[in-house]
C-alpha cells in the first residue's frame, strides 16, 4: 500500500490547523484511513493507505482531505485555468506502444523547499501506483523558462512542443545526473536511472522523445534532460505525461495540478494536437484541451444509502456528508430521492454510485455506527473433504505420531533427487511437477507431488531433538495432469514416518493396518521396487486394486542424505483412499 | 488369617496388656519404625489393635551438657578445689583456686554464679569460703544430666527447668504411639496367622486368584522423575484453524472447498482486479507453467469482462486497464481464497447459492513477498461471506464483533480501506488480548455490484479475510512462525507448547 510521508508542521499550515496535535491528526487520519506507521529521520509523519484516493499522495491532498473532514471546505473545488499558450504536437513518428500524450503548464509557484520535496514525492507515488511503474503513466516536470517553444505560425501567438519516436541511436542529450550527452540508447545502457528502467522501453521500435526548439529535452518514461531541471528557483512548470491511457494519465495531471494550485500556482491549459483522430485516437479525438477539470455526475439514490449504512438521514444531512466529501449533490423530496452528486476531477476511485455511499460513510464516521448482528438464520457445517482429514489425522495421532504442517512448495531437488526417484516416472510420488513460473528462490519451485519429502526434511532439521521422531502429515500433493481442468490434479495425502533406533517395516505396516482398520478399509501390499526405499523392504499400498500409496524402510542412501543416523520406517497414501 | 509379614510381625510383638510403643515394637521387629505406624494403622482399621497416642516430653543434653557430665559442673570442680585448700575452715584467695580446678573463660563465671546458689559456700571480696557439709556427690543437677544421659526420665519438671535455662538441655514434644491387641487381635493370634508374600508386581494370575488381597506390595520413591514421553498432538496452527472453524460452524457458515492452483478468472476477474493491478504482476504472483484452464463459464466470463471495461448501473465506469482472456485463463496459485467464494457464488461450485446463505474456509494461499518472521510464502487464510437481503455495513460490524470476542479481541475499530472487489471496505482493528495494542486483525467489506451483478447474484454479500497465523502469534505469543510452519519447524517448540483451547 502506498505510503506518504508528511511534515506535520506543513500538515498543520496547509490545513490551516494551527491547535492540532500530532496525535489528534493521526487520529483525524485514521478516520480518514491514512495509518500512522511511524515517522522518518527527518521527523515526517509515515502515512499508509490504501491506493484508491491517490489525491492524497502528498501534504497538499491530505491537507485538502482534512480540511473537508474538518468542515473548512465544502462541496467540488475546481481551480481556474489560463488559456492555453502551449501546443503539445504529436508526431505520426511517435512509438505504437505509447501514444498518449498529456499536461498543462503551471505559472508563478512558490516552489519552496518543502514545496519541492513534496512534488517530486508526489510524482514518485503517482508513478508507482497509477502510472504502473511508468509503464501507464510517466511524468515529466520542466522549468518553463529554460525551454523554448516552436513559435506555431506567423499569425498565431505561441509555442509547441513535439511528442514524437526517434530510433535508439537518434539524438544526443544530457540527461538528468549525468554531465554527457547520450543517445536515448546510450542512456538505457550507461545511465543509472536508464539501466533502472531500460525494460520500459527496450521492446520499442521507436523510444519516445520530446523536443522543443533546441532539441531533445526529455526521453519519456525515462529520463528527463538537465537543461529543464526544476528547482527551488523554478516559478513556471511545464508538465508533460506520455502513456498508454489518456485517462489515467489525465487523472494523474489532474492530481499533479491541484497539488501545485494548493502552492499557488495559476493552471494554464495547453493543446494535444494528435496526428488524426483514428486509430488509438479514435476514442480521444485529434485535438484536446488540457488539463481536463470537468466534474462527473453520478446518481446514487436516499433509499440506497440508508440501506447501505442502516441507518436514517434526512436529505439535508446526507447533502451535508457529501460537501464534506469535497462533492456536490442536488435532489428532488419525493418517494424516490435521488442524489445528483458532482464528482471533482482529481478523483481517480469513483466507479460506481456505491464509491459515494462510502464517502457519506466516511463523512458520517464509520466507527459511530452501531455494529448489529444480522437477523439471518443459516446452518452452519463442515465440508466433507476436512471431516475425512480430520478423522485420519485423530487416528494418525491416536497412534502415537506428531501431527505436522509443511510447505505445498517444495525444490526439484527435496522433493525428487534426494528421495532418489525421477519426475514423470510410475514411481509413487514421482509426478509431473507443477513448476512455478518465477520462484520466490530455489527452494520453492514447484508443488511437493507427495508429502514424504517434507517429513524427511524435518527429521533431517532436528536431528538435536529427542527420539523417537514419529511423525505425520496429512496435506496437499499436486502434480500435472491435463485431464484436470486447470491441468493440475491435486489430492491430500497421508505421510507419516518412525524414526527410532528399532524401526522397522513392520512397526509402519502395524501403524498403517490400524489407521485403515479405523476406516474399515482393505488393503493389500505387494512388494515393489521404490528407489526411495531398501529393496526388499518396500510395497504398494494398494485398495480396490488402486494403487494409492506406498510402504517401507528408507533406503540408506536418503537417510544419509538428509544428515539421518537411525533407519526409518515410513508409508504415504492418499488420503481419499480412506473414504473408499 | 493371612497378613501382610509387617503386620503379623507387629501383632506378635505387641501385647494384650501393657501398650507398647512404636519405637519398641521397631527394635522388637527390627522394622523402620514409619513401618511399624504404617502396619499398626491398618491393623487398627481391621479392629485387631487399639492405638493409644499421647504427647511426650523428651530431653537431650546439649554439647555444653555433655561435657559438663563427663568433666563435672564447673561449680562442683570450684568447690571440690576449695576443700582442698581448706576454704572449708577460712576463706582462700579465688584466683588460686580458679587455677588448680583448671577453670577459665567462661567457666569461670558459671562456677561462680551457680556455687552459692547451691549452698556450696559463698564469695566475699575474692575469697572463697565452702560449706564442709556440702555433698557434690549428691549434686541433682548433675544427678539429672546423668540420668538423661541414660534415656532415663526426670520428673522433677524445676530442675528440668533450671538445666534448660543454663542450656545444658533441650526438651521437645512429640506423638508417642502404643499398640495394644484387642480381643479380636488376641483370638486371631491365638486362631494363627499366615504371613503373606511381598510382590513387585500385580500380575492377572493374582487379580483372578484373589490372592491380591493378602500380597503386600513393595514400595516405590513416588517422587522419583518418570522418563519422558512424548505424545502424538495436533499441529498448534490446525488447533487454531480448528478453534475457528468451530466458531463459524457454530455461527451458521458452511465449509467452501476447492482448487489451490486456479485460473486468474477466479482468484482476480470476478473479484474486479484490474488486469494490470499491481498484486497481479509477476512479482506478488505465483504463476504455473502449465496450460491455460480448460473453460471457464463463457456466460460469465463475457459479463465479467464487460463489467472491466464498462462497468455495471447506468452511471457505472470500467477501469482504464487492458483486460484480456488469456491472462484471465492463466494458472496461478491462488492468492486468496475469495477465489472459492467466487467458484460458489457463481454456482459453478454446485452448491446451493439461494440466500441466506453463509459460507466460510480456512485454506492455504500463496503470495510471492518477503520471507521473514512473520511473513510466509504461504499462509492461511480464513475466509467468510454473508449473503442476504439487505445487509448493512452495521451487519458487518456486528458479523466481526461476535467472531473476534471468541478470540478474546475486543473493543473493534474499522478503518475505512480499499479493496477493488469491496466498497465499503474495512480494515479491522482489535485490542490485543495480553499487550493491549491495536493491531490489524482483518480485511472486510460489502462486494462491489461489479463482482456481484456478473455472478447473478441480487443480494447483499458481505466478506473478510484474515491471516490465521496472524491470529495464531496474537493468540500464543510467537515471533518467528517458521519456527512453527514448515520444514523449518522446531520439533522441541511443537512438542512443549502449550494447547489453548
């Protein structure tokens, strides 16, 4: 979940909360669902929350939150917004894979320290959440006065800028944190913040690249170029966001500009002009105005919202709720109230007209309603499935064995070689792995296709504990099998081992002939040759003719193997051939 | 008549006339005296003695006591050594005196305090003078220490007196029990009695034979250590999955079941993720390499997908996200077990989904994050749904409040929260039983029309979820859970906890 850190003093000044405590506005927070987790070194309060009110990823957006919350503001506030000087251009060159462009330009802010810190915060957040790591959505933020705009035509006023693809070993510029001056091919392979993100763009037949009249000036979703880096001494911003959805990127300029409004910044619009309006555009159009504020409406019913939160409202009391949700609503008294609630534009999680009852619940106070259990009567029971495995593990432990839980995942090697038997064989256990695509680390890359192994590993991990070691599992065991549905066939299976100076097959057989007694289960054991046990030593467990499990002494070589220095007697069988 | 030979041996011993005591009948039988208690109390019960208890009062001699007996009072020696230098007929230099009866230190003063309050004579201005009619033969107190020397009693309650008071004796009191045969005790003896063995073990032969009755066992150090054993039990995380699953069954949810290795259609389409949400990436995922699920149900596969891209209600919105069929049939190991909640509010599962309807499950799940102490790859996770008409998020509270008091978790808080398939969302809060924090014990919510509407369902369903180790470590305390699950496990830690229940 993303975390934001936020300088309580600035918290406090922003909100215009002077009195506030820290705890009060942790309190305040928690109600708004941002937790407290701690603080930084520098003193910031570390806010968690969950990733659907992202206006909140920096002091302005919680700021602007409480003081909603605190009754200051109420209803949709929509900045002002200039009319646009800037015309982003977009090339027919620009990359297939990438070909939204969006922004907005931003004058006379007051680009403190704090003030900075909270907007490259912000754009760090916006850019791990919404922007999926870049690949959806990437910003870049420019100081206004170091670009020089295309003037558009002799009898127009105005500047552009290009969004178009250049190939790898196209222009040079001098990237952020660096004194070269690279090709966007050079930068993926000798920059830092390049190499960090040269998977984004890799596969690209193009690399994006934005140019005004001087050149190269930034390599999105990359890297931007030195010669418009923002500082303290910035006061006019352009904003640039490429990606591949106008919405979302949209919604992420929407976020960055109110931001920057809260700092004083005036909201300037600027021109997309795309290529034509077909292909990815079709649904956009060729010529856009942005940043976009209009507001959406949604309808959400009186009937609906007292349902939801089971209590009585009056209209005037939900109205209320919503203004101190930073929305707008209007009705009409009749035997149907319907709310029109308008819905500002940095807000990203507005899906359904439910996203605003939570609102009202949260306007209201979540943890002032009175919880009340249901009046619904239903009968309760367990499953079969676990029934059986409960009543096999009482009897396994009845007799004696310590009852067990070990990982479904397990290695090639445990699971395969050090149990001597090959994957795919008739061996029992020996089934086709279900291999996990990208393992956690080389202990986990498949799931056990029988339980015995783990056992083993056990008793190979406690080998300083007291014998005898007499223990079981009863758990799941998967392998590949395409006549499953999802290909996988998955059963639970019996394991248990004696590990003890004396233990012999017959101390196994003896446990093994009580456990299906309890069952009222026959079985037969025909001898087998199993390399995980002694010849000689070993048999099928079979019932109805099935073969569902195996019986024997482990071979020296596995004892050996897991570090073991006493025999071991063990069987596995599949737990279902108990309900047979 | 046959009795145990310890209690034969103290009937024979034992008079009809005169009580003898414990101590005698032991030196008699050459039994430990507790031996000879031992047999009298059973004989006692059986009516063949009487046993007659009264306090006595015994008296030792103390280290000083002793050394007076053997080499006389101190006064005595003063005044034999004063007869001697004839003090008898005038009054003789002390110091002279103190030399030749070998008296010093403390001694000294002992001669002198206790010689005239004998009558030996008297002290004035450092001589001596003694009473010739004197007789330190005579002497009682050395007459007493003597006598008790030689386990004689003295009855002379003042001289006992005065010798515990110059600490030349210690009195104490103690039970003293004598056994006399009564008249059935002097008609068995006289009737005979057999002795009966002494046995080590009681075998079947003298439990059918009877011969139970006369053997006498041999004796065991009681509070001797036993060897150690260890029992089969439970694994502690199923006794906690257990205590859970009886509190839902006993609050009307029935057990859900199903696939661990799933399609993404089940454990993320129908729950309205988004295709591109972060916990569905490679990294928080566990996908299998094998082919993509046989089918899923095309009905619903088509509704879920438009709910993606349109959402659902006139006014709804879809997310701005790619949403493709392939990915949606791709195998994975189940991140959550919302994925068998969808299997059986689809009806897929076959089970009855005509509402009320309350289900639940406690089942692994799988989630490629950090390993650490209180992290797992996989993890159980205790899954519940609601599903009625018109529930309210106050139904939710009240749902959590009543499982949570089980668990000793009171005092809930909700935190609004945000889940893709939820709205309201909550995170539950609680109060830790033993230090009292706040602690993060669940997450909950109503399902969001988008999963509902495409799984045909026209009622209110209400769910949660929570880790079940998480519940575990709050319940016994634990910091590492692979010490707990897993190959790792500490035999030792498993074998010694302690069952909650």
């Amino acid at each position: 979940m993303p975390v934001v850190d936020v300088d309580p003093d600035e918290l406090r000044r922003l909100t215009g909360a002077a009195e506030k405590t820290d705890e009060e506005l942790q309190t305040d927070l928690f109600n708004l669902g941002l937790e407290y987790e701690g603080e930084t070194d520098s003193g910031e309060m570390q806010l968690e929350f969950a990733p659907d009110r992202l206006d909140r990823l920096s002091v302005e957006g919680v700021a602007r939150s409480l003081r909603y919350q605190y009754g200051d503001d109420r209803g949709v506030y929509v900045p002002k917004t200039n009319d646009p000087d800037w015309v982003y251009e977009v090339d027919p060159d620009v990359p297939d894979e990438r070909p939204y462009v969006t922004g907005a330009v931003v004058r006379g802010v007051n680009l403190t320290e704090q003030a900075l810190d909270s907007l490259i915060q912000l754009q760090e957040k916006l850019h791990a959440t919404m922007g999926r790591q870049r690949a959806k959505g990437a910003i870049g933020i420019h100081d206004l006065t170091m670009l020089k705009g295309k003037v558009l035509a002799e009898d127009a006023t105005g500047n552009s800028i290009t969004y178009t693809g250049i190939e790898p070993d196209g222009d040079r510029f001098v990237p952020l944190d660096s004194d070269a001056a690279l090709t966007p091919g050079e930068v993926l392979t000798e920059h830092d913040t390049g190499k960090k993100f040269a998977d984004l763009v890799s596969e690209y037949d193009r690399y994006p690249a934005i140019y005004d009249e001087l050149g190269l000036f930034s390599f999105p979703p990359v890297i931007n170029g030195r010669r418009t880096e923002v500082s303290t001494d910035s006061r006019d911003l352009l904003i640039e966001l490429t990606g591949t959805d106008q919405w979302t990127i949209d919604h992420m300029c929407n976020i960055l500009c109110y931001a920057l409004d809260a700092r004083g910044g005036t909201i300037e619009e600027v021109e997309i002009h795309y290529p034509d309006a077909t292909g990815p555009y079709a649904d956009v159009g060729a010529e856009l105005v942005r940043p976009n504020f209009e507001t959406d409406e949604k309808a959400v019913s009186h009937a609906e919202i007292e349902r939801m939160l089971g209590i009585e409202l009056t209209a005037d009391e939900v109205v209320d709720h919503f203004e101190r949700s930073g929305l707008d609503a209007t009705y009409t008294l009749g035997e149907q109230t319907v709310y029109t609630v308008e819905v500002p534009p940095y807000r990203v999680d507005v899906l359904h007209p439910y996203d605003l009852i939570d609102d009202v619940g949260r306007a209201y106070g979540f943890n002032n309603l009175e919880p009340a259990y249901p009046d619904v009567g239903t009968v309760g029971g367990r499953h079969e499935r676990t029934r059986l495995e409960d009543a096999a593990r009482a009897s396994l432990i009845g007799l004696g064995f310590e009852d067990l839980l070990n990982f479904h995942m397990i290695s090639v090697e445990d699971n395969y070689d050090r149990m001597r038997i090959e994957p795919g064989t008739d061996d029992f256990g020996a089934g086709e792995p279900a291999v996990i695509t990208e393992p956690y680390s080389e202990d986990y890359t498949q799931l056990r296709s029988w339980v015995l192994p783990s056992l083993l590993m056990v008793l190979e991990n406690n080998t300083h504990r007291a014998y005898p070691q007499d223990i079981a599992e009863i758990g799941l065991a998967a392998r590949v099998d395409e006549t499953e549905n999802t290909n996988v066939a998955e059963h639970r299976s019996i394991a248990a081992v004696l590990a003890r100076n004396d233990a012999s097959y017959e101390d196994a057989k003896a446990r093994l002939q009580a456990l299906c007694a309890d069952f009222d289960v026959e079985f037969a054991t025909p001898a087998i040759d199993h390399p995980t046990f002694i010849p000689g030593r070993a048999a099928a467990i079979v019932v109805d003719g099935e073969h569902v499990g195996v019986l024997g002494e482990i071979h020296p070589a596995v004892l050996v193997e897991h570090d073991l220095e006493l025999p071991v007697a063990a069987f596995e069988l599949r737990l279902d051939a108990l309900a047979a | 008549m046959r009795l145990p030979e310890s209690q034969l041996a103290v009937m024979e011993a034992a008079s009809a006339t005169d009580p003898t005591s414990v101590d005698s009948l032991a030196e008699e039988t050459g039994l430990k005296p507790e031996t000879v208690t031992r047999a009298a109390f059973d004989l006692r019960d059986e009516g063949l003695v009487s046993i007659d208890e009264t306090t006595a009062t015994s008296a030792e001699l103390t280290a000083e006591g002793e050394t007076y007996l053997t080499e006389g009072l101190p006064e005595v020696r003063l005044y034999r050594a004063a007869i001697e230098a004839g003090a008898a007929n005038e009054p003789v230099e002390m110091g002279q005196l103190l030399g030749t009866a070998g008296l010093k230190g403390s001694a000294v003063n002992i001669a002198l305090s206790n010689f005239a309050r004998k009558g030996y004579g008297s002290i004035d201005a450092g001589a001596v003078s003694a009473d010739p009619d004197a007789d330190p033969d005579t002497d009682s107190e050395r007459t007493a220490l003597a006598a008790i020397a030689d386990g004689e009693s003295v009855d002379d309650t003042g001289l006992l007196e005065q010798l515990e008071r110059r600490e030349l004796l210690e009195r104490s009191e103690r039970t003293v029990r004598s056994v006399t045969l009564t008249d059935d005790g002097v008609t068995a003896l006289m009737e005979g009695i057999e002795a009966a063995e002494t046995v080590d073990r009681l075998t079947p032969e003298l439990l059918t034979s009877g011969e139970w009755e006369d053997v006498e066992f041999t004796e065991y150090n009681v509070e001797a250590d036993a060897p150690e054993l260890d029992g089969g039990r439970k694994h502690i995380l199923r006794q906690t999955a257990d205590r859970v699953k009886d509190v839902l069954v006993g609050m009307g949810f029935k057990e859900m079941e199903g696939p661990h290795a799933d399609a993404d259609f089940w454990i993320n389409d129908c729950l309205f993720m988004p295709q591109d949400h972060p916990a569905r990436t490679h990294w928080d995922r566990f996908a299998l390499d094998v082919d993509p699920i046989g089918s899923v149900p095309e009905d619903l596969a088509e509704r879920v997908e438009d709910a993606h891209r349109n959402g659902v209600s006139e006014d709804g919105d879809g997310y701005h996200s790619p949403w493709s069929r392939e990915f949606a049939e791709a195998i994975a190991l189940r991140g959550h077990t919302t994925s068998l909640s969808m299997r059986y509010l689809s009806g897929y599962a076959g089970a009855d989904i005509e509402p009320p309807k309350r289900y639940f499950s406690v089942e692994k799940v799988y989630r490629n994050d950090t390993l650490d102490p209180t992290h797992l790859l996989e993890f159980f996770q205790i899954e519940g749904w609601v599903m009625a008409e018109d529930l309210s998020v106050r139904d939710l509270m009240g749902t959590f409040e009543e499982f949570y008091a089980q668990f000793g978790i009171t005092d809930l808080e909700f935190k609004p929260h945000y889940n893709p398939y939820t709205e309201p969302s909550f995170e539950l809060f609680g109060t830790h039983p033993t230090t009292g924090e706040l602690v993060e014990i669940g997450n909950s919510g109503m399902f969001r029309a988008e999963v509902l509407e495409p799984l045909g369902i026209e009622v209110d369903v209400m769910a949660w979820g929570l880790a079940l180790e998480r519940l575990l470590m709050l319940m016994y305390g634990f910091e590492d859970i692979r010490d707990v699950h897993g190959t790792l496990c500490d035999l030792q830690l498993l074998r010694e906890t302690e069952v909650l229940y």
